[in-house]
C-alpha cells in the first residue's frame, strides 16, 4: 500500500512529459504547413503620369494545410503602397485576400518597389514587386523640338513628328495650336483619340516669307495636358547656281588628240541639288562629278570637260545642269577648233622570202610584242608597204608574214618600231 502512491506520481509525471513532446511536435508541423503567394508576384505598371496614380490587384492565397496570419509588411519604394489590406490578417488553409498596390509617381524617370509581408510563426517571408514609369505628360512627342535648318524662301521643309501616349488609359488630344511667322502643320485631323502606347505621326511645316531666324512652338492639348513642341529654322534668300567661267574656249586641237579644261559651279542662299547634266556634242565630255550631288550655300564644286575632236573644223556646243535651284538650268558655252595633224607615214620593207611564197600580210600593233592587226586588205607580192594611216604622236609596231603558195602562212617576222611625231 506505500508504494501504490508512489508508483502513481510516476505514472503522472510521465503523462506530462510525453504530452509535452506531443505538443511541442505538433507546433512543428503547423509552421512547416505555411506557404503563402501572391499573384501576380511582380506588379508591371507600364507609364504613369506623375501626379497620377495607377492600380493593380493582388491575390494573397493561403496554399498551406494551416490558418497563416500576416502580421505586418515592410516597403521600399515611396511611390508604390497597398490598399485595402488591413493588417494582421489570417487566411485559413486555401483562402485568398484581394487587395491593391497603387503606383503614384513624384518624378519622371524609372521607379520600382518592393513589399515584404512577415508571417506569424515563420521564419520566411513574402515578397512582391513593384516597377513603373513616371513620365510628365499624357502624350510625347518625337523628336521634343524641331530645328529646320536653312530654308529657302518661297520653299518648304517638312519634318515627321511622333505624338505617343505613354500611359495605359486612353488620351483625347484636342488641340494643337502652332505659332510662329512660316510655321504650320499637316496630316492631324482633330480631335484625336490614343489608346495607351498608341503613336500618330502628322508634319511640321516651316514656309518662310521673310529671310532671318525663325521660332515657334506646336502646343498640343491632351485631356488637361499641354504639351509644347519648339520650333526653330532660318529663312534664306533663294537658292541659287552659278558657274564659272561663263564659257570654255579650247582653242585648236589636234584631230585625234585631247584638251580638257576646269570649271565650277557654286551654290547661294542655301544647299543646291545638282541632278543632272546634258551635252549636245559628242566631240566633249563631262567628268569630275557624279550626279546627283549637293553643293552647300557659299560653297562650290568642280569639274571638268575635255575636247576631243573628229574632224577638221570649228565646233560649238552647250553645257547645261539641272538643279533644284531657282535658276533650275543654267549652261556653258564651249568652243574649239579641230585642227588636221601634219600628214605622216610609215614606209616599212622587208627580205624576200627565200622559199616560194604567194604575198606578203603586215600587221601592226600598238605595244610592244603586240597583239597585232592586219593592215593590208590583200596579199602584197612586193616586199615593201606604205602605212599612210597614223596619228601624230602615236607609236606603232610593224610585224610581217610570208603565205607560200599552198596557203600556208608563216609566224611573224621580227618587229619593228615607228614613231610619229
């Protein structure tokens, strides 16, 4: 009967202590069991105008076989936060919680952010992120601003500009009101509707009627928004082509021979667009130049034309170039005078053949070892040929061949060379 008492305070302090390694074993488990997600777990909200704000909804889920609590949640990223979500929060095994993130931008450039929720009983985290865009305006434009350059007056230049809206929601542009002496603009009929990254592209237009500096600005009005577009260009006197000198006279010319001589055409007021050039003589030729080319305002271009004459005897012919000046043709007048070289010949003799030939055939070339052609039309029985045939200043190379009587033809004699002076 004594020990009966004892051997129950046995029997309870080992209850306790295997319960107490049932509970603890049981807590265990419960915190292995949590996995919460989000979905989506990063948030893309594309651009956003500053002061605007956009919103993205969140499915928190519970995909865990136990109740996991949300205590609390940290953030990076000041333009980013959450609505709708009351912390702490549970969700039991497979539940989900809605809530938002909003992206406010305060400044202009590429934002991103980050949200970090602490579970009770975890040691692990969720996290969620955050990335967007603040930009200053409903739509943009490309290029900002527009320079037009030099621009001859009485012309137009015509520049593409892009309006793009770079937001998600959709914009009306209802305006664009231009300023500025000679500017304007084509190709945009209003109102105009841009869905979230649409573009349009319309024309800015620079006419000036008056020469000097030029500006104006394109103010285009989207919903409450004013976008100004600056316009810059210059208007100049009217393009012009000139060439020098008026004429080219070549003088005399030996026929058969060549002269070429220089000339330049220049460009006023502005850039000047050489397309083309026509000759009506064949005995000249145009070269230094390949068309079409641009000669800069104040700037010039040379070329050159050479003189090749036919024939004895004076000639005249005209240079003319076309252009997108406003002197769109203008010409040159050349003259020169074939003149007949001094008459020459080569009288050329050679040994008899010792065997029984039929003729002689000559052949002449202009280098040295040849090729060579023939020059006589028909057999020549006697030794001896005159080549009345030649060009003064010209160097030639005489070969000849013997044709026996059976036809046969022999190789090429040894050569000689004549110079004409």
């Amino acid at each position: 009967m004594r020990y009966l008492p004892q051997y129950k305070s046995r029997y309870l302090v080992l209850m306790v202590f295997y319960l107490g390694i049932t509970i603890a074993s049981s807590t265990a488990l419960f915190a292995a069991s949590v996995s919460l997600s989000c979905k989506p777990d990063t948030l893309w909200f594309g651009s956003v105008v500053v002061g605007q704000t956009k919103k993205i909804s969140v499915s928190m889920t519970n995909n865990g076989s136990s109740t996991a609590t949300v205590s609390s949640v940290s953030r990076t990223g000041t333009s980013f936060n959450t609505s709708g979500l009351t912390l702490p929060i549970s969700l039991g095994a497979g539940q989900s919680k809605q809530f938002m993130i909003a992206f406010s931008p305060q400044t202009a450039q590429h934002l991103d952010g980050q949200f970090t929720f602490s579970i009770v009983g975890s040691t692990t985290v969720l996290n969620l992120y955050a990335h967007g865009n603040g930009t200053h305006g409903l739509v943009t434009s490309s290029p900002s601003s527009v320079n037009f350059g030099n621009v001859a007056l009485t012309t137009n230049k015509q520049v593409a500009v892009t309006l793009t809206n770079p937001t998600n929601a959709t914009v009306s542009v209802s305006k664009a009101i231009v300023s500025g002496s000679g500017f304007s603009r084509s190709g945009l009929s209003l109102p105009l509707s841009l869905t979230g990254g649409q573009s349009f592209t319309f024309k800015a237009i620079f006419a000036p009627t008056v020469a000097g500096n030029a500006t104006g600005t394109i103010t285009v009005t989207a919903n409450t928004y004013n976008l100004v577009i600056p316009l810059s260009g210059a208007g100049t006197s009217s393009a012009g082509l000139s060439i020098s000198p008026g004429s080219l006279p070549f003088g005399a010319v030996t026929v058969g021979s060549t002269k070429t001589l220089s000339a330049t055409l220049s460009a006023s007021g502005t850039s000047v667009t050489v397309s083309s050039a026509t000759l009506n003589s064949s005995e000249f030729s145009l070269s230094g130049v390949t068309f079409p080319f641009t000669i800069l305002a104040g700037k010039t271009a040379s070329f050159n034309v050479t003189f090749a004459p036919k024939a004895s005897g004076s000639v005249s012919a005209a240079l003319a170039f076309s252009s997108n000046a406003s002197n769109s043709s203008i010409s040159q007048t050349l003259t020169g005078q074939g003149q007949a070289g001094a008459s020459h010949s080569v009288d050329l003799s050679w040994n008899a053949d010792t065997g029984s030939v039929s003729g002689y055939n000559v052949y002449r070339g202009t280098k040295t070892g040849g090729p060579y052609s023939k020059i006589n039309t028909s057999l020549d029985s006697s030794t001896t040929y005159v080549d009345s045939n030649v060009t003064s200043g010209q160097t030639y190379f005489y070969v000849t061949t013997a044709v026996g009587t059976s036809g046969v033809q022999s190789g090429y004699s040894n050569q000689v060379q004549a110079v004409i002076p």
